[in-house]
C-alpha cells in the first residue's frame, strides 16, 4: 500500500467518520424537537392570553431596541413596538450615537422633550447624552435615550441601567412584533415554579417580501428574492427543529439578539452585556447559565416555537456575508470565554453536552468542511481521489441535507403554517434543493474569513445597511 493511499485512507475517514456523528446529531435534534413542540402546542390550546394581557400580576417587561442608523424604518418599528398587547411594559429606544437622523425623526413624530433622569450606573457604559419623554400621554410607555456611540452590547446595558422593569426583552428595532408577543415570551416565566427561567425566546421570522402597515405585519409573503428565501429556510430549520430540542434538554446556549426576553437580576449581577464580543446575545446567557450553574440554583432557558418577531433579512451577499463572519467571530469568542467549562462535569448538561456539541459542530464544522474541500483539490490534482467512493458519499450527504429541509418545511406546514399557498411550499422545497450549491459554500467560506478576522485581531461590528421593509400606505 502506497504512502498516497495511506494519506487518503486516514483523511477520508476522518472526514466520514466526523460527517457520521454530525449527522446523527441532526436526526436525533429534528425527531427529539417534535416531542417538545407536539407538548407546546397541546399546552398552549388551553391558554389564555388576554386574561394575561389586562393582568396587573404579569411579570413587567422593559423592550430595550438599540438603534443605530435605523432611519429608514425606525418610525414604523417603534409603532410596531408600542401596539404591543401587554399591559405592564415601557419602550426603552437606545439611539447608539447614529449618524442618520434617526433621533431627528424620533422626536419629530413622537414629540418629545429631554427629561430630567437620574441613570443608574449599575453597568458601566458610554456616556448617556438625553433621556427622552413624550409630551403626547399616548406614548406614556416610550423611553428614547441618545447616547455616545458604543457599539450594540454598551447601548443595551444603558437599557439595562434605564429599564424599571423586572424582565427585559431585547429586541433589533428593526423588527416587526407580533401582537400577542409579550404575552407568549412571558408565559415561561409563570409556569415554571421548580426553577427559575433566567431567559426565554422565541421564533424568528423574515420580514422581506411580507406587507406591513402602520408597524403591522398584514400580509405574510415568501421572499422572490433567492438570498432572503433560502434564510427563511434556514430560519425554519434552525429555530423549529434546533432549537426546540436543545430547550427540551435544557441545553441552549443561544438566545436570539433579535428577540429574547432576560430575568434582569440576573443580567446585572453577570455584569450585563460583554462589549468585548460581536456576539453579545450568546455570551450574556452562557455566562447567565454559569452563573446558576456556579451556585447551584436550578434554572431554565426557555424556548417557544411560536414565530413572535419577523426581521429583514440580508438581500446582498456583502451584506449577508458581513452577518455570518460576525456571527463566527463572536461563537468563537464566546468559546473562549468560557472554555472552563469544556467538558467539565462541574457544569453538568452545560460543560458535558451543549458546549461540546457547539465546539465540535458549529465553530469546527466550517473548518472541516473547507479543509475537505481544499484537500479534494489537492487530491484530484494528483490523482489521488477514489471517485464512486466520492460520489456515493457526496450524494448521500446532499440527499440527506436536502430530506432535513424537506423535513423541517413539513414541520412548519404540520404546526403554524405561515405560507399557505402551495406555490410557496413547492418554492421552498426548490430553495432547500439550491441551498447546497450556492447558499451554503458561501456561509462557510464567510465563516472561514471570520476565523481568518478573529485571528487578525479584527473586532469591528460590520456596517449593516438596510434596504426597508415595504411599507403599506395606510388608507385613513
């Protein structure tokens, strides 16, 4: 047996060995998930919210939205805000130094006026310019404050000192709530009296295509364009199938930045949001959940599979590829903060299962899959590649990629049903089909150039530039 064969034998066998285990953990995720939302749904039939929404024993929310040169919608996603369903909230808009006129317009359309506010450092943050009040009692609930720009982990920890409230929830401002969305996220909250729930989110939708007026979603439509179409699938697959598992194991490691809801105890004494990573949203509840862990108090981060909050989605590569390398950078941040852990018994499901599972899956996965393919380079230049061995084994991970779609897409017909037309189902189905050859090399080579950043030392947040939902004229 040549030294070529050798080489070959032990890399492709590490890479079918590591691909196995991955995938076994995609099958046990997608069928333990049905087991978790099957439980919500039947639970939840029996709810009902609008004793809830009047109650004055509802736990009280503060919704912390930073906003940074959000000029182009932030209007309508603060009406979205204040038309909430929830009787016990206040509205805290953080603008983190924007360059727009997003404030301009703030206190234009809300006239308001620069109260007197004593903030109480309890984090430290940049400097807080003006706290902002409504002269108009129909907006007694709205808070704007302008600060110095500081990034998005400095303005929500100035939300934090400013909020009143017991719970926050923090939310992008660029997001369209559902009506009943407070009532939902806050239901974990209640009805957990053995543990304490630290943290609870909900489903994330995408925004593009859809119609919305007034800061209402009116009408849910499947985006035409391919790159926001192929991340509502991703979106679908990540939050319906992934993330209800990894809550029913009391395991998730992640609440979305878009929209999750916080015990504020608890984020005070973690120290609030870390300014240090681009991915504040995860590294605030693993470092809440070794906190508990630390103290041996029983806890729980929830999950919902209702989908609360909708959100526009990236429509250009640039823009998309600046998300993913961000995401990436702040994953392996996150990791490295809290490496102690790394399979230490002492933070039981957490150090065992969830961080591993994190490590080995979602920052090593990138790595191997782009070291396989510059290695099939490499190998194919010398001859070197056992081709119905590649084939069969290529193959049946794009089948197997493409079911798990097929599967999650049935999920979301089978529970909430949000694209009705049979048009958009077959759509998504082609999507799912086309994901693998277009959508996902580029995530992963996005993924690889936040490796490469991280590495360099490069820690700035990527500009984000949005496009606008589209807005419905009202007809009043």
């Amino acid at each position: 047996m040549s030294w070529q064969t050798i080489i070959t034998d032990i890399f492709t066998y590490c890479i079918l060995g590591y691909s196995v285990l991955l995938l076994m953990c995609y099958v046990f995720i997608g069928i333990y998930s049905i087991g978790e939302t099957n439980n919500y749904l039947h639970k939840n039939s029996f709810t009902d919210y609008r004793i809830l929404a009047g109650s004055t024993q509802a736990p009280s929310i503060s919704i912390l939205a930073p906003a940074y040169n959000e000029g182009a919608n932030i209007i309508e996603n603060v009406r979205s805000l204040l038309s909430i369903h929830y009787n016990n909230m206040e509205v805290i808009i953080i603008n983190d130094g924007s360059r727009d006129d997003s404030l301009d317009k703030l206190i234009a359309a809300y006239d308001l006026y620069k109260a007197d506010f004593f903030v109480n450092q309890q984090i430290a943050t940049k400097n807080v310019r003006g706290v902002y009040k409504s002269r108009n009692n129909v907006y007694r609930k709205l808070w704007v404050v302008d600060k110095d720009n500081g990034g998005k982990a400095d303005a929500l920890n100035v939300g934090v000192n400013i909020a009143r409230n017991d719970y926050i929830v923090c939310i992008d401002v660029d997001c369209i709530l559902e009506q009943d969305a407070l009532l939902k996220l806050a239901k974990p909250f209640l009805e957990n009296p053995g543990q304490r729930v630290i943290a609870t989110g909900g489903v994330i939708r995408i925004a593009n295509g859809c119609e919305i007026e007034g800061g209402r979603l009116t009408r849910i439509n499947l985006p035409k364009e391919f790159l926001p179409r192929v991340q509502t699938l991703e979106y679908i697959r990540a939050f319906l199938l992934g993330r209800m598992a990894w809550s029913r194991l009391n395991g998730l490691l992640l609440i979305s930045g878009a929209f999750g809801a916080f015990d504020k105890e608890i984020v005070i004494k973690c120290g609030g949001y870390d300014h240090r990573t681009v991915g504040e949203d995860m590294e605030l509840v693993v470092r809440m959940r070794r906190y508990m862990e630390e103290r041996n108090e029983p806890y729980k981060v929830a999950f919902i599979p209702d989908p609360l909050c909708w959100t526009e989605a990236p429509a250009t590569f640039k823009i998309l590829g600046r998300q993913r390398n961000r995401w990436t950078r702040g994953t392996i941040e996150t990791l490295k903060f809290h490496r102690v852990m790394f399979f230490n018994p002492d933070y039981g499901l957490l150090g065992m299962v969830s961080y591993p599972y994190w490590f080995f899956f979602e920052f090593l996965a990138p790595i191997v899959e782009f070291t396989g393919f510059v290695s099939f380079l490499v190998f194919s230049l010398f001859g070197w590649i056992n081709w119905s061995f590649f084939l069969t084994l290529l193959a049946f991970i794009f089948s197997f990629g493409f079911l798990y779609s097929v599967f999650a897409i049935l999920m979301e017909v089978l529970t909430y049903n949000q694209y009705k037309r049979q048009k958009d189902i077959v759509n998504l189905v082609i999507t799912a089909f086309l994901e693998p050859l277009i959508f996902h090399p580029f995530v992963v080579w996005a993924a690889i150039k936040g490796n490469i950043d991280l590495l360099r030392k490069k820690n700035s947040w990527g500009e984000m530039t949005r496009q606008g939902l589209s807005q419905k004229k009202s007809s009043n």
